[in-house]
C-alpha cells in the first residue's frame, strides 16, 4: 500500500471572478495526506477548504498541478471513476428515494446485486445507529439523522478515502459534539482515510491526526493537532488555534533555538525559534506564548519574569483570565486553572503581579 | 375553528360561481336540445339509437369532425412531447451553464409568451412561405412532392409557443433544485446520463409534467397560429369549429363541446392527484 491516501502536488484553482478579474482559490497547494489518518483542512471562511475537496472529489479540475490517490494520478478522471466518496454539507440525499435505497445507490451504480445491496446496506444504516430506517424518506429524519445516513451512504462503498465538507456545520452544539466522537469511532472502526474540511478550530483538533491551517489559498502549516498548537510558525496559525498572546519585538542575541528578544518597554524575552527558521540580530520578529502557559503564581526556574498590573479579571469556572499590561503598554493575558478549592482569585484589579514564563512557551514568529 | 360567514360574502361567492358556469352549463344542456336550429330548448331529445345522446352520435358519424378531432390530438401530441422535451433542456442549459449571450438567449426564448399571437401566427406563415417557395424553387420539386402547409406546419408552429412556456415551468421546479444531489449521484459512481435519469428528471417531474399538461392545453385550443399556419389535411377542431359557425349551428357542436370540457375535466383532476401525490413524496 502507498504511503499517502492522497497527494497535491503543486495543485492550483483559479476561477474567473464576477468582473472578469481573477480569482485563485487554492494557490499552489502541496500536501500529503498519510493513508488511514484523519486529516482536517482548517481555515477561515474562503481560503479554498471546498475548492479543495472538490478537486480531490473530481468535481473541479486543477488549473495547475496534480492530485494523486494512492499514487495514481488523477488528471481528468470524473467525480463517478474515482476510489472517493463524500459527505456533504447539506447532506444532499436523494429526496426521491427511501433511505435504504439512498445507502444502496452507490453499489447498484456499481453493479452489486440486490440482495447483497441490501445486507450491506442495512450493516451500514447498523454502523451509524440507525438499523430499520431502510423504508423511510429522508425528510422524515433529523438533521442528525440525515447526517448520519449520508455518513452511511458513503462508507458502504468502502472507499480510499472519505472526504467531509463541513459534515457538522447544520447541527446545533450538542449534536455536534456527539457526532464529533461518532466520526471518530467510525474512522477507527474502517480504518478509512478521512479527509474533513471545517473552519472550526476546536472540532479540527479534537477530531485530527494532522492539520493543514489555510488561509487564502495557500497552507500556511501542516502536522499533527498539537505540532500546530504548540508550534505555530506564523502569526496567523498562532491566533486562529486557540487563544494566545502577540508581543512584538526585535531580535537581540541568538545561539542556535534560543533567542533574545528585545520587547517594547525596554523588556527582555528568552524565547524560542522554530527548527530551521533565520533569525538574525536586529530582525523584527513577534513572540507568541499562550495565556496557559503563563502564570502569576512564581515556579522553579521560569525563563522570564515580568512585573505588570491586573487590569481585568474574567472568572470562567474552570479558569480564571488575567489581562496584565506590563511595561510599555503590553498586555498579556494570563489563564490559570481555579484548583484553589475555594476558587479564591490569584489577584484584583489594580494589584501589582509578576507573571512567569518558560523560554518554550514563548515562541518567536517571523512572520 | 368554525366561524361566522358573512351572507354577503356568500351571496358574492355564489354569484362568481354562476358568472363562470352557467355558460358551461347552459352549454351542456343544450347538447340534449331536441330543437335542430338550437336557439331555445324545447325538450330533451330522443331520437334514433342513442336517444338522448342523438347529438353525440350524429357527431361520430361526421367524418370531417372526425377527422379535425384526431388531426388535433395528433398535434397536441407530438407538439407535447416535443416542447416538453426541448422545453426542459433548455430549462436545464439556462439553469446550469453560463455562456455568452446567455442574458440574450434566455429574454429571446420569453418572446414568443408576449408578442400577441397574431404576430407570432403572421410571422410563421411568412417564413414557412418563404422557406418552402426556396426550397421547391432550390430542389425543383413538384406536384404533391412540394413542401406546402399542413399539419407538419401546425405541428411546428405548436412546438415554437410551446417551448417557452415549457421552459418558463421547468425553470420555476428548478430555482429549487439543489445541484448537490448530482453531485452525489456523480460521486456515487452514477455518470452524467445515469444521474439524469435516476436523480434530476424525478426530483423535477412535476414541474416537466405540469409544463407538459400546460403545452397540450394551449396546443388542443389553438386557433390563431393553427389558422395561420394550416393548409389542407391539417384543420384541427378549433378550426373545424369555426367553419361551422359559419354555417348553421346544430345542437351537434354542444355536443362536441361536452366531450371537450369532460376531457379537460379528467386531465385536470387527473393532474391535480398527480400534483398532490408528489408533494406528499
Ligand atoms: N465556482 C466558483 N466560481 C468562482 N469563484 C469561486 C468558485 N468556487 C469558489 N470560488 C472562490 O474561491 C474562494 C475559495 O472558496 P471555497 O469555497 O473553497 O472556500 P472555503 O474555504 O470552503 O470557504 P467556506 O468556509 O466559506 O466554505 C472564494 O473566494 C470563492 O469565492
Ligand atoms: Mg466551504
């Protein structure tokens, strides 16, 4: 078996715009998506998840570049000759058909006869929790429902890969939550490379092996859900996953990883740079640290130490958010866990704070 | 919730019903006038073997008649499955596809649905003419090889205003149609006919069927392109009817109309049932 369920190499879209300018959905795209992995494309609404689904589905053809599946190039084939299926966001069932048929059309276009239609149908509506809804229409279900059944739908083929358009985007919180581990177990269960497409960044790293983060077309990072929360390698992957704080700066002294940055208010910050990225004395860069990893409460050996004051306190059960506007006018919002068994607040407004920070925690950003 | 009705809300109801009706009715009733000039009623008539359906009879036995009512089912016919065909393609090309001049083709498809028919009947007896004196002059034909006017021409001249207003139903079905469900189709290892056939003309058969229903309606009453666009062998009813009431008019045209306005009766019931039973699909 190949290594990669599905390949783009150098894959671009262009489409003609409304005014006759141009529009490039996916600019030069490259990734590799590992066989039997989970894999999300995560990134603000037009940044070219669909377009690039679509392509992979065969429903729009690069205008540059080429897509593989399992190293077989794509090139023109159409959508109903590819190894894929897919589930789409409005579910698109066949109003016309029952469910049982609806789960049955893939392998009726395939030639599979009806009796073996049927068992393998009914093992599929099974898998999905809904064993006996063969006879009913689709607008007699849920949302949840028809959701699921166009999950049935399409693994009853038992395709290479599954691609998923925004699969949760109609269903409300709870639901999405339920569905979230539901997609989950079933991607275990099959083993089937799952391709999932959403802009939600929470659902993208609970739900993933690896993520690609796009914006504008282009994939600004790839790896694994922690890889890009802990290591983001640039500035717009850091603020789209989670939540996290922006200081700029300019770069004073580096050995190796380890680099000193010079922040606004005359601050110091040992921080750290991404393997493989220049960085070079005097250089402009941003350091990043996420509100978790900072503290007020002082531990062994933090890098950096800054004194600062409370200007708000937001409680939120779990945690507690301090903003502390350091020197310089610098804001820092700092979480902390309320493992006090009174909840007791750490600090008021107004009260002066140090607040404490590893070098790893702070991640320094050239872009 | 059972409410008052206001008696003049009532009264105002019943007199729109026999404003439309009695005409119909009288109509009918006259089918079964025993007096033959038809201008009061004198009695129902009992004559020969059909008694009181006299008229009905006398009607079969017309061989013009005949003749004018098969003309005109065959037009309405073919012309149905032909504009219903071309009808809903080009309901689909305007709905899918974006070309150039598109704005163009689909105002100039409008056209015929708003020009008065006159024109439309002038214009094509002006062409046909035109053509057909080209062609026979071109090919040298003659003598009963000429191309003339006749039911071929009704037939076409049925399909030209029938296409538009085909199109102009399909479209509506349409505006509704969500196109992921081809694509599903397609991504389900159906092909672009398959999907056709299995997903997209089901989903919108009630819209072909109502824009078929609408073109058999115009084509079986047509009279003014018919009129215009007629030769030998191609009278249709309308036409027929017209010549007569030239003439005399016997209690044998109410008859016709009765089996006319039964038929019209049945299609729409028929179509009705056929309506509600795909919305409760
Ligand atoms: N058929 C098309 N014709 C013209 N432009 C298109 C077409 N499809 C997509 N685009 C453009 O390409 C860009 C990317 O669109 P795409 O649908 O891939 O975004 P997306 O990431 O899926 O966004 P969303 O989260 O809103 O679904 C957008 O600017 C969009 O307007
Ligand atoms: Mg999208």
């Amino acid at each position: 078996m190949p290594e990669f369920a599905v390949e783009l190499r150098n894959v671009s879209k262009r489409f003609p715009g409304p005014s006759g300018e141009i529009v490039t959905a996916v600019n030069n795209v490259t990734m590799q998506i590992k066989d039997g992995e989970f894999f999300s494309m995560l990134g603000p609404s037009g940044c070219g998840k669909t377009t690039s689904l679509r392509m992979i589905a065969g429903f729009e053809l690069p205008t540059a570049g080429e897509i593989y599946i399992h190293d077989r190039p794509m090139g023109h084939t159409p959508p109903y000759k590819r190894p894929v299926n897919t589930v789409f966001q409005n579910y698109a069932l066949f109003p016309h058909m029952t469910i049982g048929q609806n789960v049955g059309f893939g392998l009726e276009m395939k030639g599979v006869e009806p009796k073996e239609i049927q068992r393998r149908s009914s093992e599929a509506l099974e898998m999905v929790r809904l064993a006996g809804y063969e006879k009913r229409m689709a607008r007699q279900l849920s949302g949840g429902q028809q959701q699921r059944v166009a999950l049935a739908r399409a693994l009853v083929n038992h395709p290479e890969v599954l691609l998923l358009d925004e699969p949760l985007g109609a269903l409300d919180l709870k639901l999405r939550k339920e569905m979230q581990l539901e997609l989950k177990r079933l991607q275990r269960e099959v083993g089937i490379t799952f391709v999932f497409v959403t802009h939600d960044q929470e659902e993208a790293l609970t739900m993933s092996d690896r993520v690609a983060v796009m914006s504008a077309g282009n994939v600004l990072q790839m790896g694994a859900a922690s890889e890009i929360y802990e290591k983001p390698n640039c500035r717009f992957v850091a603020d789209f996953i989670g939540e996290t704080n922006f200081l700029e700066g300019a770069v004073k002294a580096q050995t190796g990883r380890d680099v000193d940055v010079e922040l606004a208010g005359g601050l110091l910050c040992r921080a750290t740079a991404d393997e493989g990225s220049q960085v070079v004395s005097g250089q402009k860069v941003t350091v990043t640290m996420r509100p978790e990893k900072l503290g007020l409460r002082p531990w062994q050996g933090a890098d950096n130490v800054y004194d600062g004051r409370v200007e708000e306190v937001v409680y939120i059960g779990t945690d507690t958010h301090y903003t502390v506007v350091l020197a310089g006018d610098q804001r820092l919002r700092v979480r902390e866990q309320n493992d006090d068994p009174l909840s007791r607040p750490l600090a008021a407004i107004g009260d002066a704070v140090k607040v404490y920070c590893d070098e790893v925690s702070a991640r320094v950003l050239t872009e | 919730m059972t409410k008052r009705r206001s008696p003049w809300l009532l009264a105002v109801t019943a007199l729109v019903y026999i404003f439309l009706y009695a005409p119909i009715i009288v109509l009918i009733v006259f089918a079964f006038n025993s007096s033959r000039t038809n201008v009061v009623f004198e009695g129902v008539v009992n004559q020969g073997d059909c008694g009181p359906f006299y008229w009905f009879c006398q009607l079969g036995r017309n061989r013009e008649l005949v003749a004018a009512a098969r003309n005109t089912l065959v037009v309405a016919a073919t012309s149905t499955v032909a504009s219903t065909v071309i009808g809903t393609m080009a309901a689909l090309a305007l709905q899918r596809y974006k070309f150039p001049g598109k704005a163009y083709s689909e105002i100039s498809l409008y056209i015929p649905i708003v020009i008065p028919e006159i024109v439309m009947g002038v214009g094509l007896l002006v062409l046909y003419s035109a053509l057909f004196g080209f062609i026979n002059t071109t090919f040298g034909l003659n003598g009963d090889n000429r191309l003339s006017l006749g039911l071929g021409t009704v037939i076409l001249s049925h399909i030209a205003f029938s296409v538009p207003f085909v199109a102009l139903v399909v479209r509506a079905r349409l505006q509704g149609f969500d196109k992921a469900v081809e694509e599903a189709a397609m991504d389900l290892y159906a092909n672009e006919w398959t999907t056709f056939w299995r997903v997209t003309l089901p989903i919108i058969f009630p819209g072909v069927m109502s824009g078929a229903l609408l073109a058999f309606t115009l084509s079986l009453d047509d009279f003014i392109t018919t009129f215009f666009t007629t030769g030998p062998g191609g009278t249709t009813l309308p036409i027929y009817v017209y010549g007569l009431l030239r003439r005399v008019t016997t209690p044998e045209l109410n008859a016709l109309a009765t089996i006319w306005i039964v038929i019209v009766f049945v299609v729409l019931m028929l179509s009705q049932l056929a309506g509600r039973r795909s919305e409760a699909h």
